[in-house]
C-alpha cells in the first residue's frame, strides 16, 4: 500500500510538471506573460514581446500602421510604462514614433532595422501637390498638414515631452520619412549611428528634412541624405562624425527661418559631399534665410571637410549663379565661427553678398575667403 502511494504520487508529480510545460512550450522557464491592451490595440501580438520588469518594447517582425491618410493612427505614442523600444534586426516598422516621456528608440542593426515612411511626394501637400493652407497651423484643402505642424508628422518626434526630457535615437536606418526624420522644437534629442535617407524621384517638395531638436541635442556617427535641410542649428547642438550627402534642396546647416534665439553649436569630424549631378543646389553651406533674424548664431568646428561644391551654383531668382559658403538673408544676423582642420572649398564667399554680419576665424586667418585648408582637414571622414 506505501509503494502504491509513493508510486501515484511521482505520477501526480510528473503530470503537474508536464502540464505547466505544455503552457511554456517556447520557453519552459518562462511563465505565461498577461499582454498590455495598449500591446493588443497596436497589433503587436506575434510581432512584438513586451518585458515588463526591463520596460522594454522589442518589435520582431514587421508592422504597418497605416496608408497615406491615417494621419494620427500611423504613429505610436509609447504608454509611459515603455522606456525602451528596440526594432530587431531585418525589420520594418512602416509608421512613426512619438514620444512623450524620456525613452530610448533604438534598432539592432543600422542596416536592417527600418522605420519607413511612404513612396509619396509631398505627403504633406495631399494628392494635389499644392499648398492649400494659407494659415500656417491649420491644414486645408486636400493638405495632410500644414507647414508648422509638419515636424510633428516626423519618423520620429518629441511631441509633448516634459521640459528637460530627452530623447534617446540610435542604430537604424529612417527611409522616406513623410515629412522630417527625427525632430523636436525645445527637447533635447541625442541621436547615434542613424541612416536617414530619401529615395522619392521629386526633390524640394516633400519637405524631408534630417535632424533638428532642442538645445543640449546632438547628433554622432551618422549619415544625412535627404532632400531638403540635413541639420538645423536653431538652439545649441553637437554635431560629430556625420556625413552629409547633399541634394539640390536644402542646406547642409540650416540657420533658422525666423524666432530661433542666440544659439553656439560645435561641429566635429563632418564631412559635406554634393551629390547634384549639375551641381546646382538652393543653398549655402551656412545658410540663414529668415529676413527678420536679429541673433546670433557662433559655431565652433574642428575638422570640416567639403567635396564637389567649388563649383556650385545658387539660383539668385533668374539665374544659376556661384554658390556661397554663407547665405544670410537678414542684414540684423550675425553668424560667428571659430574653424580649425579645414578643407572647405566653395564657389564664393557669401550670397547675397552683402546681406548680414560673419564674423570669422578659420584656420587662424580673419580675412573671408571661399577656400580654406589647414590642420588635419583633409583627413576629415565624417562617418565614413
């Protein structure tokens, strides 16, 4: 009769072992995880795992949160328990991210972890390809979004982040963002080893702009190809190691277009390379094309390089004419830069040529020039 019981309970014991094993059949030493709703509403399930003692959000296989016309439904606003989203590598997220608390968004591969934005031009302008919204923070017509609210339709955004808060971008590639790629107006956004590319035929209509966020921001180890501005200097930014592939819209550094406030910016290890094939562009390397700006933008550089621009040219409103390294439009601006290891060669000095204030010292010489080299610029790599 004892062996009897000893004998039913081992099978009791087996049976009870057995059964929570068919539970965890992936992962028996895993228990079973209760998902979020907010996880079930974006389509996560099988496509995602949520780890709630580590915050993390990691997406494993492809998700497309929308078309052209799901203007609000196409980006995720992370609930505040989400510290961490990792999009694994060899996938695609077809949407965007906005972000209102401190958080990292990061991939697992620069190459292969995505966020794709549409094959539309000009998303912002809606299927007639026209601005149709004269008041600038309220779309109309067929408009998707009017012209101030466009950075909020970024691949990636800092919309409604607290004061101070700071958003955390690396290793991944943002392709045909609908509008800009990663941008804030006041939060600080740090950005590491990101590809930021366009691939649409059209070029100056799908305001695809490339990096601009609140001051303390910065941007490391990085590549800029998009068709219009790559990075906006508007309130205090680190740039290093990053290269600029520039198309004909745009500018390289974009200055401000009117209320940025004084502001000193550091460039390391940049290189600018022209990518127009007729060597036409809409911008200086430097260019500020508010004509209001009263402030003053300093920028302190070591190692700035440019490749196939000392022969650019510049449309002055009824020809093609040399292209400036600086192009201010107010003559109330003061632009201030402190260079050394430089090898920049432009067309000329400045367009307009007598519009606004540069204040220089590059490679220890006062005198504005087109043309400088000294120190290790020709060593400059960017993020090659």
């Amino acid at each position: 009769m004892k062996q009897f019981f000893i004998y039913a309970c081992v099978l009791a014991f087996i049976f009870i072992i057995g059964c929570k094993k068919s539970n965890n059949i992936n992962n028996p030493n895993t228990p079973v995880v209760n998902l979020p709703q907010w996880f079930k509403d974006r389509g996560l399930e099988g496509k995602a795992t949520w780890d709630s003692a580590s915050a993390t959000l990691r997406i494993t296989s492809n998700v497309n949160w929308g078309g052209d016309n799901d203007l609000e439904t196409f980006y995720f606003q992370a609930p505040l328990v989400v510290k961490t989203i990792i999009i694994a590598a060899n996938v695609t997220v077809t949407g965007g991210f906005r972000a209102d608390h401190r958080m990292t968004i990061r991939g697992e591969s620069r190459e292969t972890s995505v966020i794709f934005g549409t094959n539309t031009d000009a998303w912002s302008l809606g299927p007639n390809k026209t601005q149709d919204s004269p008041n600038c923070n309220t779309a109309g017509g067929d408009d998707r979004a009017p012209d101030c609210k466009k950075w909020e339709y970024s691949a990636i955004s800092a919309k409604n982040l607290p004061a101070a808060d700071t958003l955390f971008v690396s290793t991944l590639t943002i392709k045909n963002a609908r509008a800009y790629n990663i941008t804030s107006i006041t939060n600080p956004i740090k950005v590491d080893n990101v590809y930021m590319v366009e691939l649409r035929a059209v070029e100056g209509n799908s305001n695809c702009d490339g990096f601009g966020a609140g001051a303390g921001s910065s941007i490391t180890n990085s590549t800029i190809e998009v068709t219009d501005d790559a990075i906006k200097l508007y309130r205090g930014m680190t740039v290093k190691n990053v290269t600029i592939k520039l198309r004909r819209n745009g500018a390289p550094f974009q200055l401000g277009w009117g209320g940025e406030p004084t502001s000193t910016h550091t460039i390391e290890n940049v290189l600018v390379t022209g990518m127009d094939s007729q060597n036409r562009y809409n911008c200086g390397l430097f260019s500020w094309k508010s004509g209001t700006a009263n402030t003053t933008r300093t920028i302190n550089i070591s190692g700035l390089k440019t490749q196939n621009l000392q022969a650019s040219q510049i449309w002055s409103g009824s020809a093609w004419v040399s292209n400036g390294l600086f192009e201010i439009r107010s003559a109330n601006a003061v632009l201030s830069i402190n260079a050394v290891n430089a090898n920049i060669q432009y067309s000329t000095i400045a367009f307009p040529a007598a519009t606004g204030t540069v204040n220089a010292t590059i490679c220890s010489s006062t005198i504005l020039s087109n043309s400088y080299f000294c120190g290790t610029g020709n060593a400059v790599t960017g993020n090659n």
